[in-house]
C-alpha cells in the first residue's frame, strides 16, 4: 500500500500542509511527523510502558474520549446523552456509523468544563469489536495529521462515500505503526519468537487487542526473522472455473514476512501449497491441537514448480477455528 500512497498527489499536499519538508516520499514523512509527537507524548509521561498505556495517553493528549458500542441500544443511549448536551453532531451518530465504518471522530461544540474537545465514537458491535482497539488508533490517527487550519473546522473524520480515500490509507498505516509500537515491544521480544511468548507479550502490553491483530503486529515487529503463514483449504483464485475446484489444497492464504526475515533474503508468497510433510499439514489433516517440527524452506513450491532456496526452518503450527497459524522461524 505505501508504494502507491507516496505517490499519491493527495498525501503530498497533506505533508506540506502540516508544514513538512517532502523530498521523494511523503508518507514516510507523515509517519515520522507523527513518531515525533508520540514520543514527545512518552517524554512527558516516560512511566507508560504498555501498548494500551499508550493508547489512553494518546487520547488524552489529542484531545478525544473513546465510547464504545456495544449494542444499538448503547448507541441510542449516548445519541439521547449528546443530543441532550446540545450536540448537533447526535444526529449523525447513526447514519455515520454505516457498515463499512468502524468508528467516527466528531469535534464537541460545547464541551464541558472537564471534557475533551472530541468524540471518537468506536463501533464495537458483532464481527467489529474484533477490530475494535484498532479502530481507536485508526481514530487517534486522524488527530495525529490535523493541520491547525483543519483543526479549526474539522467536524467530523468520515465524510460518507470516502472510505477508501488515500487519506483513509493512510491513517491506516499511521495505525498500523502505532498499535503495536516497535520500542514497547522490544523488552518483550528478547527470548525466541512461539505462541507462548505472543500471548505473554499480548497479555503484558495490550490484552484489549484481538489475539488475531496481536499475532500480526507483534510477528512485524519482532526483531528476529520470522514468518507467519496463515493456511486454510482454499482453491487457487487464478485457476479457470473448471480447474477452480481441482485446485483446492491447504494453501497459504495470507503471509507476513517479518523485516528481520526480510533482511535475510526470506520470501514466501501467498496461496503457496503447504507441503505435504511440513507439521502445518499433519495439524490441519489429523485435527491436532498444535504441534511442531524442523523443516526446510525448499519443501515449499510455487504452482510453477518453482522451490524456495534451501534453508533450514523451524515450524510451529496452532489451529484456530478452520484456519492454521505457523510462526517459521529460520535457524
Ligand atoms: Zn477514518
């Protein structure tokens, strides 16, 4: 996404607008911009240590107070709270809040004397609580590149019909940056990379994360080489319909390639046929629970018969639900 993004003719004025010197790419200078203020936010309170610390200090020092909503009934509930306080954004709260959109930041007209000058509203109902401490820096992302002149008119974050505008991307990636913050996982990261210690780490910085989230943005940022392959029993999208259905195998449907792995010229790529002897497959056939097993990359092949270079692997594979996890951890 970021190749696209510094490109984008809309993120460059964003970074001049906040004042940013822009010479080749402007989302890295955004990013920075907002690990400037971060850290300035740390500084100030350098006893916040943990991932969801962050996340309330953030708030706070960009001015918003999350409400959750949990139940329509919830959001019925705070329309009436707002609506009574003599908040005209009330009567936007439902129609903001549509099925693509997971929260909405609105600036308080009268805020009281203790209040904070924004709302962010975080939609936790059905599938979306999942994603619900992402959406809070999704949100906080937002007030993260505020100019001052925007800050002056901003009203609400989602304008209908803009959800996939670059601007939304791009605080997408501000998120991402944040919610798994690279110095804060560090004093967790020492030991070697298991599920054991991403639920240790999970538990300590942020236990309101998903677990789903927690694997991904803590394998990113773990500072060893590792690789996370997601495996289901999927068909291969490219195959013509006939073929579609003999095509079905356990397949890597999605796959992180950590920095540090990436640093070691490791690549795998998705919807790779798991091989038929790592532990992935044997988990997923024989219904285990987990399990684990040293391998060797090459096992693994393109459609094209084209292997992956010789290098030695460990693999430890867990099932959640119909879906394998394996960390492959080269040695
Ligand atoms: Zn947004």
């Amino acid at each position: 996404m970021p190749t696209k993004l510094h490109k984008n003719p809309t993120i460059y004025t964003l970074a001049t607008d906040l004042g940013l010197k822009v010479t080749t790419d402007p989302v890295t200078a955004i990013k920075d911009h907002c690990h400037r203020q971060i850290k300035r936010f740390l500084k100030e309170f350098s006893h916040c240590t943990t991932l969801s610390g962050l996340l309330d200090l953030a708030a706070q020092k960009l001015g918003t107070t999350f409400r959750e909503i949990h139940s329509d009934a919830d959001l019925v509930q705070l329309t009436q709270e707002y609506a009574d306080r003599g908040e005209t954004c009330a009567a936007l709260f439902n129609s903001e809040l549509t099925d693509d959109v997971y929260g909405v930041t609105f600036k308080l007209l009268r805020p009281g004397k203790f209040d904070l000058p924004y709302i962010s509203l975080i939609d936790c109902r059905g599938s979306k609580k999942q994603r619900c401490y992402f959406t809070k820096w999704h949100e906080l992302g937002h007030l993260l590149i505020l100019t001052d002149q925007r800050r002056l008119s901003f009203k609400r974050t989602h304008a209908l019909h803009e959800l996939k505008s670059p601007e939304e991307s791009m605080v997408d990636v501000i998120a991402g940056e944040f919610a798994y913050y690279a110095p804060m996982v560090r004093p967790y990261a020492k030991g070697s990379l298991t599920f054991d210690a991403i639920d240790a780490a999970r538990t300590a910085l942020c236990p309101e994360g998903s677990y789903h989230s927690a694997l991904i943005g803590l394998v990113n940022v773990w500072p060893t080489p590792c690789v996370l392959v997601e495996a289901k029993w999927a068909g291969k999208k490219s195959s013509s319909p006939g073929q579609y259905f003999s095509s079905f195998a356990l397949r890597a449907v999605s796959v992180l390639v950590n920095d540090a792995a990436r640093q070691h010229g490791i690549q795998l790529h998705k919807n790779f046929r798991v091989p038929e002897r790592s532990v992935i497959h044997s988990v997923f056939t024989e219904s285990l629970a987990e399990g684990t097993g040293v391998e060797d990359l090459c096992w693994w092949e393109s459609s094209d018969g084209t292997r992956l270079e010789k290098r030695e692997i460990r693999v430890s594979a867990k099932r959640i639900g119909d879906t394998i996890h394996a960390l492959l951890i080269p040695r």
